[in-house]
C-alpha cells in the first residue's frame, strides 16, 4: 500500500510539473509571438511613405499597393504564428498522453492488486468464517490509573 502510494504521489507530481512546464512554454510563446508582432508592424508601417511622398505615392496608387502587400504579410505572420503554437500544442499533448499511459497502466496494476486481495480475503472468510489478526497491532498505550478498589485479603 505504502508503494502504491509513492507511486502515486509521484506520478501525480511528474503530472502537476509537466503541466506548469507546458504553461509556463505556451505563455513564453505567445509572450514572444506579440514581441515579433509589434516589431513587425513598426516595420510595415515604416514602409509607407509620409508626407509630400505619401501623399504622391496615394496619387500614384503606389500607397495602396504597399498597404496591401502589407495586410497580405501581416496575415501570413499571423497564420505561422498560429501553427507554431498548434505546433507546440501537438507536442505538448503527446507528452501528455505518454504520462497518461503511464497513469493508466499504474491505476489498472492497483486495481488488479486490490481485487486480487479482495479475493484472499473472501478465501480467507470462506475458510472458516474469520479474519486474520492484523499483521501490525499498534502498540495500546497503557495509561496508568490509580486503583480505587479495596485490597483483596
């Protein structure tokens, strides 16, 4: 029993451990994801022309065919970002299911010990009708009591 429980206590920690690990991964993802976003819009939008340029370059149409080249790139950026993070989801999700293989095949090994011990004892009782004195009795603490009762002569 004692086993079974360490066995649990660690699995349940490899589990709480891989899940902060996988939050802790997905939030530096995104934390980088909107870091390269807003240097890549600055860059975008350093490509348009200002001033008496940019108001040539609206005449010219030269301003809208930037500006829609630069949509064009805005969602493509978008579009890589989001399969990187499916990317690491992915990942992270068979990390997952590989612990939780492991989950699985431990609770099915104690439940198998569990109805194996169930058995003996439902043996045990079939036998003749008791159960077996407990492998550890606690030691009962004595407690020492005055005796009120008068001497036997």
């Amino acid at each position: 029993r004692k086993s079974a429980e360490k066995g649990k206590e660690l699995l349940l920690r490899k589990k709480h451990a891989l899940t902060k690990q996988h939050r802790e991964t997905r939030q530096a993802l995104t934390k980088e994801q909107e870091n390269r976003q807003q240097k890549e819009t600055i860059r975008r939008m350093e490509r348009l022309p200002k001033g008496l340029g940019g108001l040539w370059a609206r005449v010219t149409g030269k301003y809208s065919s930037i500006h829609k080249n630069n949509e064009q790139e805005a969602k493509l950026c978008l579009q890589s970002d989001c399969f990187e993070k499916q990317a690491l989801i992915n990942h992270q999700l068979s990390e997952r299911q590989n612990l939780q293989t492991h989950i699985c095949a431990f609770k099915e090994n104690y439940d198998l010990q569990m109805q194996d011990l169930r058995r003996d004892i439902a043996r045990y009782i079939n036998m003749d009708g008791t159960l077996p004195p407990p492998r550890h009795q606690p030691e009962q603490e004595q407690h020492w009591q005055w005796d009120h009762s008068e001497p036997e002569m």
